[in-house]
C-alpha cells in the first residue's frame, strides 16, 4: 500500500469514527419526583382530567387557544396543510364564550 492509499484510508477512518466521539449517551433517570407528563401517563385518569382541561382552555381561552394554534400549525409550510390545521381547531374545540376583550 504507498502513502496516498493509506493517507486516504486514515481520513475515511478518521471521518467515520470521528462522527461518533461527539455524540451525546443516552441518560435515564431513576426515582426523583415524576414531571407532569409522566402523571398523565402512569394514571388513565389524570390523562383523562389533563385532555379534558386542554380541550376547555381552547374552548374559553383566546390567548391559549392563539398559542396551540400558533404552535401546532405554524411549522407547517404548505398552505393547504396549514389551512386544514387551523380548521381543524373550529372542528373539534369550537369557542363556547364570546371573548369581550
């Protein structure tokens, strides 16, 4: 093998191993108290109660309601998708009160 081909052959090696010493380990978390999510999960009641509250404030909320829509639609580019997302809040959480403000 000359010098080229084993210059070469480092680089590849460098390249391909080298992409992996920056990675970050996975880390998991033993006891400690549970986040909110993790509440929702483990209880089929608390996931119930927290749906059902999520659904009240788009209900009654404008400024919550502007935030999810503006967090859950906005990403999307496609202004058909976009469109359908934003429809889809009227849909399903259709305003109870007439916001005075």
């Amino acid at each position: 093998m000359n010098s080229t081909s084993k210059l070469l052959a480092a680089a590849a090696a460098w390249l391909l191993l080298g992409g992996h010493a920056g990675a970050q380990s996975m880390q998991y978390s033993f006891g400690g108290s549970p986040t909110r999510a993790d509440v929702g999960r483990a209880n089929p009641a608390v996931n119930v109660y927290l749906s059902r509250r999520y659904d009240y404030l788009l209900q009654v909320n404008r400024v919550f309601r502007a935030y999810r829509m503006r967090r859950e639609c906005g990403p999307i580019n496609l202004p058909p998708l976009r469109a359908s997302c934003l429809a889809s809040f009227d849909q399903y959480e259709p305003i109870l009160v007439s916001w005075a403000y």
